[in-house]
C-alpha cells in the first residue's frame, strides 16, 4: 500500500464523478449505499482546475456550471479496484438557486453528470460514468478497465456529507493533504465475477446511464432530425497515449463544435457545444490511429446551447460492437422535457451532405425525439 503524502503525482489522471467542494454543502446527511453486502469505502482528494471552467445564469432562473479536476484514491482494501489510482475528468452542473449569489448545493441541483478516465502506476485504466437525477441517488458506473483487471465492474454512490457512521472509526475523515481542496467519501459495490453482470447492477446500467424513455413511450408524436456534428479540439485537457497495458491506447479531448441540421429551419439548427470525448481503442500495430475498426468504447459528455441560452445535454457512447448512440439526457426552455435518442457515424457515409467551409472532425448524426407539448407551440 502507498502512502499518498510521501508519493509523487501520476500526470496521467482519472476522476470521481462528481466532486463538490465541503463549502458548497448543506447540512444534510448524504444516504448510506443501498443494503449490499461487500461495499468497498474509501475517499478521493481532490483538486479543482480551472480548465473548462463554466458558472453562467440561464433563462428561466436556472443555472449553468462545469468544471475540471483531478486528484487521488485511497479505498479501505488495498486489493480495491479503485485503490491508489489517480483521476482526472469533468463534470457538468445544472442548478437553480433560491437567490442571487447562490452556488449550486444538493438541494438545488437539477441534474449533474460527469466522465472520467485515470490509471494505476502501471498504467491500468480505469473509466467511470456518473449521474445524479435528483431525487435519486448519485451514481456512479465504471464501464471500461485494462490491464489486470481488465472486465472487472463495480457501480456505488460519492457522498455529499461525510458519512455519519457510529462509531466514527469505522470511515475517519482523513486530513487535507497540502495542495487538495477536499476529500470525498465514496462507496462501490464490485460485481461478484467479470461474466456476472445480471446482479450487480443497483441502480440502472450505464448504457445511456439509466435508458431513455424512447421504448416505453408510444403516444407522444415523433420528429426525426438529422445533420452534422463538428468538434475541434480546445487548448488544454487533452492528452493520448499508445501504450496501455493489455495492447490498447486512448485518446482524451476538450472539444467544442457546432451541430448542423440538414433542414434550416430545424429548432436544433446551428446549436453550439462544448464537451469532453474519450476514446479507447486496439491498434493492430502500435502508433495506428483511432477508427472505427479499431475503437472499444468513445464516450462523449457535451453540452449545447443555442441563441436564447436554451440548453440540450448529452450522452454519446459507443460500446463496441453495439453501434454509436446518442441519448437526450435533459433539456432546459424550450427544450425542457425533450426526450431523444440517435447515432452518429464514424465514417462519414456517402450520399448525406456535408457542410463545406467549416473545420473540424465532421459526424453525420441521426436523431429521433420525442417532441414535448412546449415545443409543440411554437
């Protein structure tokens, strides 16, 4: 087991899903992981950076923050899958506060998710989704290893409140170490094998973080949109690297972009984003790029806003060799209740028509929403 205060930093980073910072909490106690036995406690230290960096008013008194940060795990079982990793990721915040000034807190939350990627000293990869849709619980999934424990699952839950447990022994609040802002309590529960996947899941599986209500809803009318996605990498956040243990290499991107729908007069038209990509793949031989023979996941977490300040946030995985989705995961104004689903295209196919002048990597995209009654009058 390292010691974390006499261990130098690791650059290449992975992140707990949602870090708040202490002073941003109400006091109320965060709920204790629902009933499973073998739950695996520990902390994160975190450090908040200024990469990304958001916090912007909304219309209809809502409210907008994303940020980065980075930082370190210390779990109980030194045998733990997350136990002395680095992290590093992103997470997006949708608020409304009671009064000016106020900052987001776990009463007035919305909706939060987060993506994130990290290593072990050996370079074995860790990725984990989060979300947290109140009133449930906040989650997280990890959806992709390397290395030796390549296959392995967990899910569990980050703490808003350091758990009160009797007596206090049994999870201590550890010290800030120099340079970190805080410490995050944190919780998972590891699938009983690699092949066993039908049990362990608490909550909802990660694919689409919990589904879409695309399947169940057979009444509300449909509209169909189709376009392109280009994204560009911003300065800052992005790095790859070709030598994960196990024959893999990924790739990590702050990017932005636009969103074209072929139809002009399409509400999604002309939509700008912003957002982090990650993607792992198997080159056939070391230095190949990333394609779509070779990818094993590429998850996108991307926020879009149009001229009104009206915001579309979604999820966009590929989980190889299921094909690319899209999933709406929340909309505020006139988007608000919006629900849709799509894909995207790697290759760009022939026959669909390709905006010229505008630079970056060009996605043909396909959609289907579910069309709210708000939208509906316009």
């Amino acid at each position: 087991m390292h010691s974390f205060l006499s261990r130098s930093p690791i650059k290449i980073l992975l992140l707990p899903c949602f870090a708040i910072s202490l002073a941003a909490q109400t006091p109320k106690e965060s709920p204790s992981f629902p009933h499973k036995e073998n739950v695996d406690k520990g902390h994160v230290f975190v450090r908040e950076l200024p990469d990304m960096r958001v916090d912007t008013p909304l219309p209809d008194g809502h409210s907008y923050n994303r940020h980065s940060y980075e930082g370190y795990y210390v779990f109980n079982d030194p045998e733990s899958l997350l136990h002395d990793r680095t992290f590093y990721g992103v997470t997006a915040v949708l608020y409304k506060p009671q009064h000016d000034g106020q900052r987001y807190n776990k009463g007035n939350i919305l909706y939060q998710y987060s993506l994130s990627q990290g290593n072990d000293e050996e370079g074995n990869q860790i990725w984990m989704l989060g979300e947290f849709n109140p009133p449930g619980l906040p989650m997280q999934w990890i959806v992709a290893t390397t290395g030796k424990r390549q296959g392995e699952n967990a899910e569990g839950m980050w703490h808003w409140f350091w758990p009160k447990l009797q007596p206090q022994s049994l999870w201590p609040l550890p010290e800030k170490p120099e340079g970190y802002d805080y410490p995050n309590a944190e919780e998972f529960y590891y699938a009983p094998s690699p092949e066993d996947n039908s049990i362990y899941w608490i909550d909802t599986p990660p694919v689409g973080l919990g589904g879409n209500a695309m399947d169940r809803d057979t009444t509300t009318p449909r509209i169909d949109e189709r376009g392109v996605t280009f994204y560009r990498k911003q300065p800052g956040l992005n790095q790859s690297k070709d030598d994960i243990p196990g024959g893999y290499a990924f790739e990590q991107d702050s990017i932005y972009g636009v969103y074209l729908s072929e139809n002009p007069f399409s509400i999604f038209h002309n939509r700008d984003f912003t957002g982090l990509r990650l993607a792992l793949y198997k080159p056939k031989n070391k230095g190949d790029a990333f394609s779509a023979e070779n990818v094993v996941r590429e998850f996108f977490m991307i926020q879009t806003s149009d001229h009104d300040g009206d915001h579309l946030w979604l999820w966009g995985e590929r989980i190889a060799p299921s094909p690319p989705k899209w999933i709406v995961k929340k909309g505020t104004g006139k988007f608000e209740g919006l629900i849709g689903e799509g894909t995207w295209h790697e290759e760009f196919p022939e026959g669909r028509h390709r905006p010229q002048g505008i630079r970056g990597i060009a996605l043909a995209t396909d959609f289907q929403f579910l069309v709210p009654s708000n939208y509906l009058k316009q």
